[in-house]
C-alpha cells in the first residue's frame, strides 16, 4: 500500500507491539467489541490480527449456514488497529469518535477460521482529527480496502 504520511512521522526502527489486554490502555473498547487479538507498529504503519473463531456474535445471523464477518465489523478492525499508531497522543484521551468512512470496497470474504490481518497508515492529521487507509487480508487475499477518519479527544 502506498501511503502519504503525516507530518509527524516517527523514525525509522520504531516497533511497538500490544498485545489484548495492553490495547485496552488506548482503547475503549470491551468484549465483545475489541476486535484485535494483537496490534503492532513498525515505523509508520500499523498492523493488526484478529482470529476469527466461529463463536462471534456478529456471525449468529451473518448468515446462518454461510457465516460471513459483516463489512461493517471489517472496518472497525480497521479502526481498531490504527490506534498503535497514536499512542504518543492517547495520554489522558481516548479514542472517543469515529467519523467516517471513504472509498470502502470489499473484495473477499472473511470466514470462520481466517486470521484477517491489516495494514493502516495515518495519511492526514489535524489534531484531534486524523485520516488514515488500510487494508484487510486473509492469506495475503485483500479482503477490505478504505479510508476512514477519526478523533482523539480528552475525557
């Protein structure tokens, strides 16, 4: 993915990896909407994993026989992801709005049994506001492409 960072770019070398229960320092998000088993940022972009293992509430009617992730739950794993990326902005904020969507296009099914992994960038910021991509994948297959647009805001 190419992808136009920021102005505040980190250097080169940077990994940060979290794991569950780190993530909920930065995220808000509870069981059963934190969707990210793991996240981790390497220089300026992030990267998210999430095992789909059959049991989830969102596939009890998305469709039954024919279990499908729902689009809607591919984009916040998206959203979910890019989080590792701000964690130098998240002291005494949280991650309190999102935004909006762009350019979503959905290209393969996600299943029971895949391992979705993303790849996002933040390509804009006007703090609290920040504008990123990503992409979805499973075995290297693009799942999800979008833009998606956020705030950070104070509690």
């Amino acid at each position: 993915m190419s992808v136009a960072l920021c102005h505040n770019a980190q250097p080169k070398g940077m990994v940060i990896a979290l794991n569950q229960e780190e993530l909920k320092s930065i995220l808000p998000h509870r069981e059963n909407m934190l969707l990210l088993d793991e996240a981790e940022r390497i220089d300026d972009t992030a990267h998210g994993k999430y095992h789909v293992r059959g049991d989830e509430w969102f596939l009890q009617g998305h469709f039954p026989g024919n279990p499908v992730v729902p689009g809607v739950i591919l984009c916040e794993i998206l959203a979910q992801s890019v989080c590792i990326l701000l964690t130098d902005k998240m002291s005494g904020a949280v991650m309190r709005m999102y935004t909006g969507l762009n350019n979503v296009r959905f290209r393969s099914p996600v299943r029971p049994g895949d391992t979705f992994e993303t790849e996002c960038a933040i390509t804009r910021a006007k703090p609290p506001f920040y504008f990123a991509e990503g992409k979805g994948t499973v075995n290297g297959k693009l799942c999800v492409k979008a833009e998606f647009s956020f705030a950070v805001m104070g509690e």
